[in-house]
C-alpha cells in the first residue's frame, strides 16, 4: 500500500476512494430473472432513477432502449453463465436520454445457490476524461524536460521523475527516504530545507528560487532555478511538497556575460573621460593604473622604458638584454602591503631578459598568466622578498599587456588578481590591451609633446637675451616664465641706443610650440637691426609689420619704448600690446595709454606714440598677456591687481620680478615675458 506521511510526520495509509469518488462508480445487482435487487445511491446519481423507482424492475426493460435490447440480453446470459465482461453499453436515463457507461460486470452465487449478476458502472465520458488526464500526467513527468521532485513532510524524498535523475546523477531509488543533504552534499541544502519549511508551513509557493552547487551529475558547478509548492489531498491534508526544477547554467552564464560586458563597457567610457586629461607622461601613467582598479584587477603598475622618460625616443629591446624602465605608477584597489612589492614609483629598474614585463615589451604581445606557481612567481617580482610579499598577500594571476602606439612600444600595464577569485581570461585581455591602447596613444602624445616642448624651450631660451642688471642710468630686470603646457612665442629685449637712451621691447607671437618660437627669434633679430637705425618708435614698427608678412600666417603683438635718460622722457609705441605700468617716484601707479594699433601682421596700418615723463626714480613695468590674464575674469582685472601690486613698491628689482610672478602666475598656463627698469638719480 502507498502511504504518505500526515501532518506529524507518521506514517499512515493513504486515504481511500479518491479516484472512485471522482468516477462516482454505482453498483447494481441483478438476480437471475434480470430483476434489480440492489441499487446503490451513485446509480441513481448516474441514471437519475431512485431505489423505490428501480428495485424490482428488470433491467433489460427499464434501463435499455428497445434498439439494443437483444444485445444487452445476450450480455446478460453470458455473465450469468460465468463469464465477466467489461466494456461500455448505453443505458437509459430517468431524463429520456441514452448515456454511455463503462460496465465492469461478474456473476455472484449466494449461499443458497441463487445465481446474481453485479455491475459496477460509471460514465464513460467521466473515465475517458481521467484516462486521459492520467496518461497525459504520466507523460508530462515522464518526459518533461523540467527535474520533478516530491517530498514528505519529514523533507525526506518520496520520489523523482528521469529528468531530474539526469540533473542529479542519481536514479529514484537512491534518493527515495533519504534527505536531500545525505545524497546531494554539493548543494547549498540548508537555504533548500529553509525554504521547503517555508512552503509546508504557510502552504504559499516559491517560485523562480536560484541555487548554484554541484551534483552528483559530475558537469561541474551548476545553476538551478527552483520552485516549490505544498501537496495536500482531497480533504486538505498536507502530504508533503513538490519542486519543479530547471537547469539555468547557460542562462545564467549569458547573464553573467552581459554584465560584465557592461561592465568592461563603463570602464572603457571611464577610461575614455579619465586617461590623458593632460600632456604629462607620469599624470597619464597614474590615470591608467587608477582605471584598471579594482575593476580589473586588484594591483596594478605602469612601467615605461627609461629611454622614452629621459630622452623621448624609443630604445629596440634586443633578445638576451636587459631593459631599463622608470616605474610612472603603482595602484591597488584596497589598502594591502603587496603594493610594496612593486617597482617605487619614479625609481629605475633594470629588468633581465627572463622577466615577463621584459617578454612583453620585447614580442609586443600580451603575457597572461591563468596561474601563477612559484616559479613564474620570481618571473614577475624584483626579487625575493617581494615575491614573498606577493605570495602573502594571495598573487594568483597576472596579466601584463604592452604599451604600444604607432607600431612602438613605449612600457607595459601589469595586472595582478588577489581577492578576484577568478583568473584572467580572453575577455580580461581584451579590455586590458584596450586601456592600454588608449593610454599608450596619450603616452605616446605626451612623449611626442614633451620632445617639441623642449625643442622649442630651448629655442626660446637660446634667443633670449641675457639682459644686464645695469644699463647706462638704468636699473634692469627680465624674467621669462615658460608655460607649464605649450610654449609659445614671448620675447623681450633691452637695447643700447647711445648715451643716455635705452630702447625697451616686449612681444608676444600667436600660437605656440617651435614655429612660434622660431618666429619670434626672426622678430627679435630683425627688431635688434631695425634698433641700429634708431628709428622713432612708430616707424620702427611700421617695418616689423612689413617683415611679418613675409613670416607666414600668423600676427604678434609688441611694444617698443625708447628711454632718453638726458630728456628725462619715454617715447613707446604699441602693435596691439598691452600697456605698460608706470610706478613713479612718489609711489603712485597707472598704465600708460599708450595708442593701441593693429598687431603686426595685419598690414596697411599706421602705429601712434605717446610719450611720458621718466624722473629719476621711477619704474616702468613691460609683460606680455601671461602675467595679467586669467580665462575666468576680464582682463581688466589682471591689470588692476598688476598696479596694485606695484604701486608704493621700493623692492629691488629682482625681488619686485619675483613678487609679481608670484602673485599673478604662481601656475602659468601661458608664457609670461617681463621686463622691469628703474632710472637712476
């Protein structure tokens, strides 16, 4: 007998009647004239007839049509005479209809000898309907896809369909009376019994519910989409539960893939805004290594070939050499002493052949490593004891990847993995050259940058004149200030005239790097022949401007001035130039307003003068834009701050320089070129 188990977990036999109750099966007893003797109340609810209306009646006459009389007569000597029969004949109902029943029949003989036929019987229609929706059960858990499981209030199993014996690797009768942590140890089975005592206690299903474990199957680790409901029978007794159960690995693997795809996809769009904000090698080199964690790894180190740092240039990595790098930058996703394993940032590192940071750059290929071992571990680490810090502090993988732009390799982005459980992989590569690709290309820009820089710093310096501290009746003081980004082309100058006259000239040539500069070095020496012919200050411009046409497309602006210390006067004329300060002997300060003209270049123009008071004592102050103006205020306000600032002032001249520069471009971001004289008594 099947038994289930009641609601305190004894076992006891399962309720009868269930299927009878749903087929209503009635019971008629025929004596051997063919007179009902027996009529159960379910043959009055199948045939509508009572007991009063039926007893005594004969069968043939009062339940079959006259049609087929002949046959159900036939039947009947056949079961009297012994022989059972089981089929489906019409009978007629109380309502004058003719309704098909299934007849289950045999012969009775009593104690007297007396012969009698009983007829168990019930709807046709009704028992075609359970045969069906048993053999379509049957089928369902049989061939359904989806891992049935049934199981006692005790939690203990009862049984399984065969899909589920493949998803478990075990057949039914290994499962059956056991709990699900004695047979499936490889599931997570104290999160399963919490939620199966959930669903027998409330009786509420759980539905989509994820496990992720291993099975005896032996397919490795597995996902599992799990949903429970409670079993009770007709009478609302709890008989246990049942879980349908899906195998959910690949979806759950393509899940896993999207996210980390958007993943990789915010860290290239976080990349794209964070790495190469500026033209600095060491601050592009810090950006990279910030981006990589922890997203993609829990250290991470950038280490560029010392001939790019120091020089520019890209030195070949030649086979069975060692290789010089600069360490730019060290980064780690969380605070660990691992990071002191790497190279210290700024320190040299000459790497041998067998080093893998070595191998990268020499292939210009990446170097993955899914494993780390002790051997590939002094591979990677300087020396001993960095290895062991690295080993402390749970190295397992590690990934370098070159920087390369424009067919060159300029260094290498390595990764290593401590807390990330998971090795690097394809995809992990993939992102890691991309990042590095970017990088390399900003590196690379810096480099490129960083050799035109200097090329036109030096330039720039090299045409600048080494103004002396003393000229005839004046007091002299210059101060050129490169720009932290791009240099541009500013110049100054301080020139003999004669006795007693110095000229003065300050300029500043649009655009920036080696061509500005190398404009600005043609400006200056044709302004230093132009000074021979000590033209007015005016004409003198008029032949720069006409100079500056033939320089290309490009204009600058330059203020000259000439000093006559015998006249006690200054004569300066501007080509769209900023006005000069003048700081008189009594301590009061303004700018002189002196014409403003069209910068040279522009042609066809005519340049005014102005000419100002020069007494003894007094300080003229000549700059380009630099030093007073700010992209976030009006000019005017740089102006305003540069009188400030010198009005009342009695510091030597070198001291005033230092001042000014000081205060209005501690930081420039454009090139400042001043000039400073102070007459003597």
């Amino acid at each position: 007998m099947r038994v289930y188990p009641d609601s305190a977990g004894d076992e006891m036999p399962a309720a009868p009647g269930a299927l009878l109750d749903l087929l209503q099966v009635a019971a008629v007893v025929l004596d051997a004239e063919g007179q009902i003797v027996l009529w159960s109340p379910e043959a009055e609810r199948l045939l509508g007839y009572t007991a009063e209306e039926a007893l005594g009646q004969r069968a043939d006459h009062f339940l079959v049509s006259s049609a087929q009389r002949h046959r159900g007569r036939e039947l009947f000597a056949q079961v009297r005479s012994g022989t059972r029969w089981a089929g489906v004949f019409p009978l007629c109902h109380k309502d004058g209809t003719e309704h098909p029943v299934e007849f289950r029949t045999m012969r009775l003989d009593d104690s007297r000898g007396e012969v009698h036929m009983l007829g168990l019987a019930t709807d046709a229609r009704t028992v075609r309907g359970v045969e069906r929706d048993l053999a379509l059960s049957h089928i369902l858990v049989e061939q359904t896809p989806v891992g049935i499981a049934v199981f006692d209030t005790r939690l203990r199993w009862v049984g399984c369909n065969p899909a589920l014996e493949r998803l478990n690797g075990l057949t039914e009768s290994a499962l059956v009376g056991h709990r699900l942590g004695e047979v499936l140890p490889g599931l997570d089975t104290r999160t399963i019994e919490e939620r199966m005592r959930r669903v027998l206690e409330t009786g509420e299903p759980l539905l989509d519910q994820q496990t992720i474990g291993y099975t005896e199957a032996g397919t490795g680790e597995r996902a599992f989409s799990e949903s429970y409901h409670r079993i009770a029978d007709a009478r609302g007794r709890v008989l246990g539960l049942a879980m349908a159960i899906i195998d959910v690995t690949e979806r759950q693997q393509a899940a896993s893939e999207v996210v980390r795809a958007r993943e990789q996809l915010a860290v290239i769009a976080d990349a794209g805004v964070r790495i190469g904000s500026t033209l600095d090698l060491w601050q592009t080199a810090r950006e990279l290594a910030d981006v990589t964690v922890p997203h993609l790894a829990d250290l991470a180190a950038v280490d560029v070939l010392e001939s790019v740092v120091a020089h520019g240039i890209v030195a070949p990595v030649m086979a069975d050499t060692h290789v010089e790098f600069r360490a730019l930058a060290v980064a780690s996703g969380y605070a660990t002493d691992a990071i002191r394993a790497a190279d210290p940032v700024g320190q040299l590192a000459v790497y041998s052949p067998s080093r893998l940071i070595t191998q990268c750059v020499r292939e210009a290929e990446p170097c993955r490593v899914e494993h780390v071992d002790a051997a590939v571990m002094r591979r990677i680490a300087r020396d001993a004891h960095a290895a062991q810090a690295l080993r402390e502090a749970g190295v397992h993988s590690y990934l370098a990847v070159p920087l390369r732009a424009r067919g060159e390799v300029l260094g290498t982005l390595s990764l290593l993995r401590t807390r990330n459980e998971r090795p690097f992989d394809d995809a992990d590569q993939v992102l890691a050259c991309e990042l590095a690709a970017r990088a390399a290309m900003c590196i690379d820009n810096a480099r490129l940058y960083g050799r035109e820089r200097t090329a036109a710093l030096t330039l720039q310096r090299s045409l600048l004149p080494p103004a002396p501290a003393r000229h005839e009746g004046l007091d002299v003081a210059a101060r050129y200030l490169p720009a932290l980004s791009e240099i541009g082309g500013d110049w100054y100058d301080v020139l003999p005239l004669g006795p007693g006259r110095t000229a003065l000239v300050v300029g500043d040539v649009m655009g920036k790097g080696v061509q500005a500069a190398a404009i600005m070095g043609q400006l200056s020496a044709a302004t230093r022949a132009l000074t021979r012919l000590d033209l007015p200050p005016a004409e003198l411009l008029g032949h720069l401007d006409d100079i500056m046409g033939s320089l290309g497309d490009t204009i600058a602006t330059c203020l000259y001035a000439v000093c006559d210390l015998r006249r006690g006067r200054c004569v300066l004329s501007s080509a769209g130039h900023l006005p000069p300060v003048l700081l008189r002997p009594d301590g009061e300060a303004e700018l002189v307003e002196v014409p403003p003209g069209a910068p040279l270049g522009v042609g066809g123009v005519d340049f005014g003068t102005v000419e100002v008071e020069l007494a003894p004592g007094a300080l003229l102050a000549l700059y380009t834009d630099g030093l007073v103006e700010n992209r976030n205020e009006p000019i005017d306000v740089g102006l305003t701050s540069l009188t400030r600032l010198l009005r009342g002032c009695r510091l030597p001249l070198e001291r005033i320089g230092d001042m000014l520069l000081g205060a209005l471009r501690p930081e420039p971001d454009d090139d400042v070129a001043l000039v400073l004289v102070r007459t003597r008594a």
